[in-house]
C-alpha cells in the first residue's frame, strides 16, 4: 500500500504498479505525517471501507515510510471482495 499524506481527501486512489513489477494500493489521507496522525487516518479509512474495527488492523510495516504493509483481521473471502471493489478508481 502507498500512502500520500496531506492529500485533498481521506479517499483510496486504485491501484498503481511498481518499479518492480508488482502493484500496489494508493490511498491519500488529509492527514500530516506527524505523529503518527496520516497512519491514524489510514486505519480509519480502511475501517470505515472494509466495514472493520480499527483494532482489526495493524500497521506491520512502514510507519514513517509511504509504502506500508497492514493486516486486516477477518474473513479472507470477503476481505478480499472489499478491496476488488476499493480498489477501482473513483
């Protein structure tokens, strides 16, 4: 996932590919990157989106670099359906 702090809206942004052939989740939060406030809003939004608790997501990797990698605790199938649909650009 890729974060863009101080982003016009809290908003997923699709999917964007690599350098190194992969793809990854954009996703821009109003937030700062201070204090760990842009990371805050980004579980927020995801919550939100994927119909989650917040403490069903954890910031594994990446909490002062843009790139980060998040587990979200439930059922994988509709995990996954979640982020096919949120993953479309708006």
């Amino acid at each position: 996932m890729r974060l863009t702090p101080k982003a016009a809206a809290d908003r997923i942004l699709g999917i964007a590919p690599t350098a190194e052939g992969g793809a990854v989740l954009k996703i821009g939060v109003t937030a700062a990157p201070e204090d760990g406030k842009a990371n805050a809003r980004l579980v927020a939004l995801l919550a939100k989106q994927f119909r989650v608790a917040k403490s069903d997501i954890a910031l594994i990797q990446g909490q002062t670099q843009r790139n980060k990698i998040l587990f979200l605790k439930g059922e994988p199938g509709d995990l996954r359906r979640r982020l096919d649909t949120l993953a479309r650009p708006t």
